[in-house]
C-alpha cells in the first residue's frame, strides 16, 4: 500500500477527527468575519448618526454656531436663540466671574440683532 492508500484507508476515527478540526477552524473564522462585520456597520451607523446631528441644536433641531469669548466655545443656535457650552466650559465661566457673563450678553445681543436687522436702542 502506498501512502494515498493509507491515507484514503486511515481510521475513521482518525479522519473524524480532522474533520472536526477544520469544522471548528471554519467556525472560528466565520466568527472572526462576523464580529468585524459587526464592528464596522457599528461604526458606520455612529458616523451616519453623527453626521445628522453634528452641530444642532437639541432643542430645536436648528443649526449652531460656535463662537469664542475667553477662550471659551460657546454654541449658539441660529433658530431658537439657545446657548450650549461643552464639557467644562460652565466652570471656566464661573470662575471668570461678572465680565465675562457681561461680555457675552452683549455679543449674543449683538449677534441676533444683526441677524434680524432690530435696531438697537441702547
């Protein structure tokens, strides 16, 4: 016998075995494919959700503005007139005390007078 006899004659056992290997390999790799899969329309969704609400207003919808005061990024909403401030933002405020809540008042006032041509009276 030579050996592509003995291989085609091998132990059931034996090629029950090497069938199930490459079974689990197959399984294993499905898996890996999958969670990958998995992992980028994950992404993909995130970055499409992003897309729609990068830079709106969570009141309204409508679209924000960023402005800087003091090192301090302030958005504004073009629709409604609301104010957000990021992460850390309200502290930096607190600390600066009167001037700058004064400062801001003034250029939110300016801003949407400007934007809706209201003569100012002050």
């Amino acid at each position: 016998m030579d050996n592509e006899d003995r291989e085609r004659f091998q132990p059931l056992s034996k090629r029950r075995e090497e069938e199930e290997y490459f079974l689990q390999s197959d399984v294993e790799l499905v898996r890996k494919m999958r969670r990958k899969l998995d992992q980028e329309r994950e992404a993909k969704r995130l970055s499409q959700e992003q897309e729609l609400h990068w830079q709106r207003c969570p009141k309204c919808g409508g679209q924000m503005i960023e402005r800087e005061e003091n090192k301090v990024k302030i958005d504004i909403c073009e629709r409604c007139g609301g104010l957000f401030l990021d992460k850390g933002e309200l502290e930096i405020i607190l600390k600066m005390k009167d001037t700058f809540l004064d400062r801001l008042s003034r250029r939110v006032d300016s801003f949407f007078t400007r934007g809706f041509d209201i003569k100012r009276t002050d």
